[in-house]
C-alpha cells in the first residue's frame, strides 16, 4: 500500500499543474470498457492474477484522480 503522504504528494503535483485539464479529464472509452468488462466478469467469476492486478491499478488510478480533481477544484476557488 502507498503511504498517503505520498499520495497526498502525488494529488498535489497532478491537480497544480493545470487545474481546468485535470477538472475536464476523462478517461478513455476503450478504458471504461475495459474495466466495465473487468468489474462484470470479477462478479460472475474468479479474475486471473494478471486482471485482478490490472482492475487493481485502474481502480488505483480512479482514486487518485478523483483526489486530484477535488484538490484542482479547490485550487481554483481559494
């Protein structure tokens, strides 16, 4: 697990780079589809090490931009 003064670091860098490109940024079609397919096929069946790692890191990667995107908007209404 990362440390959250880590992700505290990284969720700052991202959101003060360009506060409107992170508050408008999202993912691709193909990546929704890809972890949609991930999370249905996750509740009917076992996903294999190399899914479960790959959901795992998607779902990573949402969170932390979820952060990014509240600490962007704070940025630009301080």
């Amino acid at each position: 697990m990362i440390a959250t003064s880590a992700i505290d670091e990284i969720v700052d860098f991202i959101a003060k780079q360009n506060p409107n490109q992170v508050l408008a940024f999202k993912a691709s079609k193909a990546t929704k589809n890809r972890v949609f397919k991930l999370i249905n096929k996750s509740k009917v069946a076992k996903l294999g090490e190399k899914e479960r790692a790959e959901l795992d890191s998607y779902l990573l990667l949402e969170h932390l931009m979820r952060l990014a995107k509240i600490k962007a908007y704070q940025v630009l209404h301080s």
